[in-house]
C-alpha cells in the first residue's frame, strides 16, 4: 500500500540498471534533492548550518570514502583523521600559492593529493590484513599528525602552528572566510555531497564495486576467478582517500577555517568516522548518510534537550552521548552488523507488504 512496485516495468537493459530502478525510489530521491537545493537555504540559519547541515554533509562524504574501503572492499583503516589532514594541508597550501584559481579546483585537487597518499599507505594491505593492517593505518595517522605538526613547511611556518583558509569566492559569492553566508557554505558543500554519493554508488554497482566485493568476501577465491588483489586494493585505497580528503579540504576551509592537526585531526575523528560507518552500515551508501546524520544529530539533541531543557550538566550529557554510542556499537555488531541501512531495508520490505503480515 505504502511501497509499491507493481506496474513498474523496464523495457531496456539501460532502465534496468539505473541507479535508482524503482520509479517510487527514484521520485522520492528527486524530492529530497529539490528539498536539499531549492528549499533549506532559504530556511536555515547560522547555527543550523554550523551545528548540523555543514558537519552532517561533510562527515557524510568521509564516511563514503571509509565505507569503500572498509564496507566494500574489506580494508580495516583507522587512518581516517590523518588522510582528512592531508586534504585540509593540501588545500591550505593549494589556497595559498594558487590564489587566481578557484576553490572548487583546489578542494578536488586535494582529493587527489589524498589519493596517493592513502595508496602509499594501502600498500602494506597487499601483504597483510586484518589487525595488522588496522595497526598499519593506525601509524599512518600518527605519523601524518607529527609531519604536520613538526614540518613548518606545511603551515608557511606560521608561530602559532595553525593554518587560517584564505577568502574565496565562486561566482562572487564567498564560501570561505567570515563573510561567508550561511546558505552559500550549506549550497558549496551539499553540491561535493551529491557529487561523491553520486559516483560512489555507480562505482560500487560497477566492476570497480564488484571486484572490491569479490576481495572482501574472499581474497584468495578473487584471486582464482581473475580478480587482480594489487589493483583492487589500490583502487579501494584511492578512491576512498580522494573522498576521504575532499571531506578534509571542505572541513577545514569551509566549516571550520582554522585548524591546528593535533586537535582536529586526532585519532578520535578516526573512530568517530569508523562508528559513523558501523552504526550506519557497512556496505552501504546510504547507509554512510545515516551514520552521520545519527552522530551529528545526537550531540545537538541532547545538548538542546539535556541541557538546555532539562539543566542537566554540559559534561553530563557528553558522558551520556558516549554512553549512547558505545552502546549501539555493541548492539549494531551482535544484532545487527548491517546497521541502519539494514533497519531501513526492513521497514521497505514491509511496507511493501502492508497490510499484509510477513
């Protein structure tokens, strides 16, 4: 009643495979990106887009670039703070020595940076897995960390250590720097959102995705059926960091505009984007989208109403949201490892089936 695909036919292989072959799916997607475009900038304010659009589009996109390389291709990494540095730093420099080009350029240019970073990185996975290979990733972030702390190259040797985003304009309109308008950061970053959801789901539906999968599940079996492991796991690695350091890059001249490494881009913004894909779910674009929209989400909640409703302690409601999320962590990898993206899977499945019991 609710969910319904009688009546939808495919007459091409072309309808058959498109991104969203639900008519009801994709109709529904168009409405949220018409929503996402033509109705929240005129709606939202500057603490809405501080507090929640800006952290949610930009977690949004590092947890696609994680979720490629943990979900699809099986590459356990906990480099994930260290690779966003490497985006921010890139594009600070970029900003820097390049002013006459535009931002837009710089942040994709970033991306690629990342990218041979992190497949300098990934190669280590061709040997080892698992542990081993989390413990590898861990270094890395470490690593990443102390160069950008001790290299005064990376900074233009400024005695503070912090690296502040130049002002830049695309189309006259300012999207880094004070000037910047709430909607013109919210519009900037939503359009690098759509962009990587875009091409991580035609790349995880191609032979790209496939070959990941086939790597994930078995590597070995991969191996026999044609599968090359360096390239696949290569790839995995590159492509999650060009995601990966875009979402840096963005989080660092839009969001924030100010960075020092160590606080930022610490080991807990790692974990924060592994939990946002394991509460999410692995596997799973959408699920990406969930992951940080919970962990966005649940701070502002109960900070609103924890707090600022109820009195509670500021230190008491971060104890809680911790509480809250290690929690669920558990839940998730007993009950459920697919996380939201699966939950969500469900509730269509019977909806599809409603009155009706299943």
């Amino acid at each position: 009643m609710f969910y319904r695909e009688a009546g939808d036919f495919k007459t091409s292989y072309v309808d058959d495979n498109q991104t969203f072959p639900i008519r009801f799916d994709r109709y529904r997607y168009y409405a949220v990106l018409v929503a996402a475009f033509a109705v929240i900038p005129f709606l939202i304010n500057d603490y809405w887009v501080n507090a929640v659009f800006l952290p949610f589009l930009i977690y949004t996109i590092a947890a696609i670039g994680l979720n490629i390389l943990v979900g699809y291709c099986g590459q356990v990494s906990l480099g994930t703070g260290g690779f966003m540095a490497v985006g921010a730093y890139a594009c600070y420099k970029l900003m820097v020595a390049f002013p006459e080009i535009n931002i837009f350029f710089h942040v994709i240019v970033s991306g690629g940076i990342t990218a041979a970073v992190c497949v300098l990185f990934g190669l280590p996975s061709l040997r080892i897995k698992g542990f081993y290979l989390a413990v590898a990733t861990l270094a890395a972030q470490f690593f990443l960390v102390w160069l950008f702390n001790r290299v005064g190259w990376f900074y233009n040797y400024s005695a503070s250590g912090q690296i502040n985003a130049p002002e830049r304009t695309v189309f006259g309109v300012a999207v880094t720097g004070a000037q910047t308008a709430p909607w013109a950061a919210y519009l900037f970053c939503l359009i690098f959102t759509v962009i990587c959801a875009i091409l991580a789901r035609n790349l995880t539906r191609g032979m790209a995705g496939r070959k990941w999968m086939a790597i994930r599940d078995m590597d070995i079996a991969a191996e026999i059926i044609g599968v090359n492991p360096l390239k696949a796991k290569l790839t995995a690695f590159a492509v999650s960091g060009f995601f990966v350091g875009i979402s840096g890059a963005l989080f660092f001249s839009v969001y924030l505009g100010a960075v020092e490494v160590g606080e930022v881009f610490g080991i807990n913004k790692s974990f924060l984007v592994l939990f946002m894909v394991i509460i999410g779910g692995l596997g799973s674009i959408f699920g990406s989208f969930a992951g940080a929209a919970f962990l966005v989400l649940l701070p502002v909640l109960l900070k609103n109403v924890l707090v600022g409703g109820l009195g509670w302690p500021t230190d008491l409601a971060a104890h809680l949201e911790f509480i809250i999320v290690g929690a669920l962590i558990v839940i998730f990898l007993i009950a459920e490892p697919h996380g939201l993206a699966q939950l969500w899977r469900v509730a269509k499945e019977k909806l599809r089936l409603w009155p009706f019991p299943h």
